[in-house]
C-alpha cells in the first residue's frame, strides 16, 4: 500500500480542516445540514462521504457495526463514546476530540447531533487514511479502507482485526435496517477481498483454553486480579453499552480497570474469552471473587440487539459454564448485573428475556430438549449411571446405527456402555464407554454425507447442526436450514479443525465430523 511523507500527511489533515471549513462558510449553515426531512440519516452519510471521500457504504457499516444506527440520545457508551458513529473521548481514544479538530464541530454537537456526528466519524476514517498513505485512486477502492477501519477500532493486533472484519462482513452481506426514528437505511451486498496489510499477521483466530468454541484475545493485566479467593458460584449477565469490539477494546485498556471473562457478539453470537475462568474480572464488584462474567453486544434500551444468535450462544456457554463448576441452573445463581449485591448497574435491563434464557440454559433438565429427543442447546458428558433425556438420545442413534443399546429408557447401563464402547471402537475413538463431545459429535453426525451449502435444508441439515454444538460446544439452532448461522458455524468449525474454511459441508468436513473431530 503506497505511503505518504510525514510532512505530506500533516498537510493533508490541514486540507481536510480547511475542506469543512469552506463548506461552513459558503453555506453559513453546517455541512451536511439536510433539506431532505424525511431521509435525514441517509444525507447525512451521503454528504459527509461526499465532504471527505470516504465510500459511503463503509461509513453505514461502520456505525452500524457501533450502534445500530441509534445516537442514544447522546448518552456515552461505556467506553465513553458518543452518537451514531461512536465517537470516543477517554484515556487513551481520542477519536471525539480528533472529530472536533478536523471538522470544526464543538465536541457538544458531535455528541448529541447525528448529522455532525457522522460528519465526524467520516473526518476521522479519512485522517486514517491520509496517515496510512491512500491516495484518491486508493480512496476509491472500498477494500483498500480495511487498515484505516481498524485503526477506527482504537484497538490493535487480533481486537482491531476482529472489529474490521465485522465491518466487511456487513459489507459483504449487505444491510437493510431501520434507525429508531423509522428511516430505513440500506448497504447492497457485494464480494469484497479487505487488503489487510500488517494485520493479516495478526492472529484473531486463537482458541480459548476454557471454552474452547471462543476466541482468546486477553484483557490489560491492570483491569483483573490473578487467581480467586472464593470458588466460582455464579454467572453473571451484562450488556456492555456499546458495541463487541469496542468492549474489547476498552477491556484491554488498562485506564479503564473493568473486564469480563466474556464477551458475545449480537449479530451471530461469537464469542471472545478475555479473562480465564481461574482468574478475577472485575465486573461485578461484590460478587467478583465467586462470579464468573458475561457481556452481551448491546444497549439495555434497545432489544434489537438481543438476538437468537446472542441468546443460543451465552445460553450454551452458561450452561457450559454450571456443568463445568457444578453451578446449580437457577435463577439464583445465574444472576444480571443488577442483582449483583452492592452494585448500582441496571443490565441487562427490561428486554433481557429471563425465562427464554434459562429455558435455553436447560435448567436442572441439563440441555433444553427439543421436540425430536435429540435437538439440545448444549450436549453433555453422559455416563454409567447418568439418567435423562440426553441419555435416551444417545440409546436412540446408538440402535438406530446398529449398536444395540437396549431400550431407550434414559438410564445409562450396561447394554448402553458396551454399545458405545463398540461404536467409539468402530469410529477409531477412546474406547471408554464415556460420550462426550468426541462421540456426541460422530454419533449426531453419523449417516449420508451428500455435500451441503447455504441454502439447502432437511434431515441432514439437522444432523449437521446437532453436530456442529456437539462439536464446538456453543448452540447452533436446530431447524434444518442451512442459512447464515449455520455457515458461521461451518466455518468456525473447519477453521478449528484445519479443514478448507469454504463454509460448504463436503466429503472432508463430513469425514471430520463422523471420526468426532
């Protein structure tokens, strides 16, 4: 990617202030003031594309990505950030007061006035850009933005590269939203190839140690305590106010002196581990010691933001989580922030849906059976002398193979166990009689192996998606369509696993998935 001189650079950033500057004075009005009523948000992303040649797709997929196109009214964001396109003032981002230098806009406007705001946001992409050296052919080129996106994140390394490749993808598959005053606002989908530069070295794909289906991008040592001084006892739920990469951002921040152990993505429920299990966050005052905590991508005034794809994966985690430190499934130990004792926080707020929640947690059932007996939120460790619905699953695919289980009574015996140990035997797995994630995952998958893509549906659809939350240990809805879920899900899969990531279920993926990869 070209470069520019430092001394070309500093004049560029003169340029842009002059640029809004003239606009000001010839129309004595503010730059993107909109005659247009009815389409304000719209204008305002046109004109300040327009204003400082910035595209004006990545400009709505940036603030998207932000806030769903909501201001709020111009409260700040947990990380302090302000308006549609989340403009930053704290310790170490200063993206409000860079907004404010190149635009000439008070930082007051740029806080409670969108169409300033997202003249600000556009001022600041482009300074970026002029600094990485995009010339005006490059400018045109919407994937020659990428590095410029990320550096929009205030983040570096794997978090920077995480919140750019989350614009792209709304770039990619486009968007058609409303912003909370009923103005619909569009990005038409189209291939894109980011040129990432220097961070396509930057690894956003290591896996959690805890929760293996998670990424691991690690919190400032000054914002948790290493180890604990009580057993871990609870859940806690949080919404973060603000968006998931810039909650990551601000839990590496070592100013800010808060973190969680994770955090889950809206739009289709990744997740990000940033404090281990065994160590401290700082998220919940009180209950820190015993608790373990959990962000959710979103605003509690807003429950767009509380998606199938955030529920399905936290309920997993969480249910993850209880099976693994012996939490009891109730409502007493899976707590929101503002039942935390000597807290003063109100999330996750009014829509949080509680009982949905805890029914996908599974409470003392252990997994929230579906309607079929094998369709679960979350598969767990089953045994010699485990009972339950989950045991009655496993004695039907074991006879449905050929592995004769006995009758599918739900108590886990001595005909199931020498059924599994011939099965796993069979399959080229430990032959211990135990099922679980390794043979949960080649027992779901197991029968045709007909290629799969986004699009089809059916029984094998459904077999691939109990597979899949076998495998990865987060939820994949089970409803036999193969749609953008389910893709992420392929995808993710493939990738931990060394397979082609093409997000298509082929002979190799299959192959994985039936030897309980």
């Amino acid at each position: 990617m070209p470069r520019r001189a430092a001394a070309h650079t500093k004049a560029r950033a003169s340029v842009l202030a002059a640029l809004t500057a003239t606009v000001l004075a010839a129309t004595g009005t503010p730059a993107l003031a909109s005659t247009d009523t009815g389409h304000p948000m719209n204008r305002a992303f046109e004109q300040a594309a327009e204003t400082f040649d910035v595209p004006r797709d990545l400009l709505a997929a940036v603030g998207y990505g932000e806030t769903r196109l909501d201001g709020h009214s111009g409260r700040p964001s947990q990380a302090n950030g302000y308006g549609v396109m989340h403009l930053v003032s704290n310790p170490v981002n200063h993206t409000l007061e860079r907004a404010a230098g190149l635009t000439g806009e008070p930082p007051a406007e740029l806080r409670t006035d969108t169409t300033a705001n997202i003249l600000g946001g556009a001022a600041v992409l482009r300074d970026y850009a002029d600094k990485l050296g995009l010339d005006a052919r490059d400018r045109d080129d919407l994937d020659a933005w990428y590095p410029a996106v990320a550096r929009y994140s205030g983040s570096e390394g794997p978090a920077a590269a995480l919140y750019a490749d989350t614009v792209y993808t709304f770039l990619a598959d486009g968007l058609d939203t409303v912003t909370p005053d009923g103005e619909a606002v569009s990005v038409t989908g189209r291939p894109v190839s980011p040129q990432k530069g220097a961070l396509t070295a930057a690894d956003a794909s290591t896996r959690s140690a805890d929760y293996p289906s998670a990424l691991w991008v690690p919190a400032d040592p000054n914002n948790f305590a290493t180890g604990r001084s009580a057993a871990i006892d609870k859940v806690v739920i949080h919404v973060t106010q603000g968006s998931y990469a810039g909650s990551i951002s601000w839990f590496q921040d070592p100013a800010s002196e808060v973190s969680a152990h994770y955090v889950v993505r809206s739009s289709d429920g990744q997740i990000t581990q940033m404090v281990r299990d065994s160590d401290t966050a700082y998220h919940a005052r009180s209950a820190n010691a015993s608790a373990l905590g959990i962000e959710h991508e979103g605003f509690i005034d807003d429950p767009s933001w509380f998606t199938d794809s955030l529920y399905r994966s936290s309920a997993a985690l969480t249910a993850y989580l209880c099976d693994r430190y012996g939490i009891p499934k109730d409502r007493a130990h899976i707590i929101g922030h503002s039942e935390a004792p000597g807290n003063d926080h109100t999330d996750p707020g009014p829509y949080w849906d509680w009982t949905r929640y805890m029914e996908l947690v599974g409470g003392s059932t252990g997994g929230g059976t579906g309607a079929d007996g094998l369709s679960f939120t979350a598969y767990a460790t089953q045994q010699s002398g485990s009972t339950g619905p989950q045991v009655k699953a496993v004695q039907t695919l074991l006879n449905a193979q050929g592995y004769p289980a006995g009758e599918a009574d739900s108590s886990f015996g001595p005909a199931t166990q020498s059924a599994v140990k011939a099965f796993q035997t069979a399959r080229g797995l430990d032959s211990d009689g135990i099922v679980g994630a390794r043979t949960w995952t080649a027992l779901l998958s197991a029968g045709a192996t007909s290629t799969l893509a986004e699009g089809a549906s059916g029984d094998g659809v459904k077999r691939l998606q109990r597979s899949l939350t076998a495998a990865l240990g987060s939820t994949v809805g089970v409803d036999g369509s193969f749609g953008p879920g389910t893709a992420t899900a392929v995808r993710s899969y493939q990738t931990s696993r060394g397979l082609t990531v093409d997000g298509i279920v082929g002979p190799g993926t299959w192959a994985a998935l039936q030897a309980g990869r």
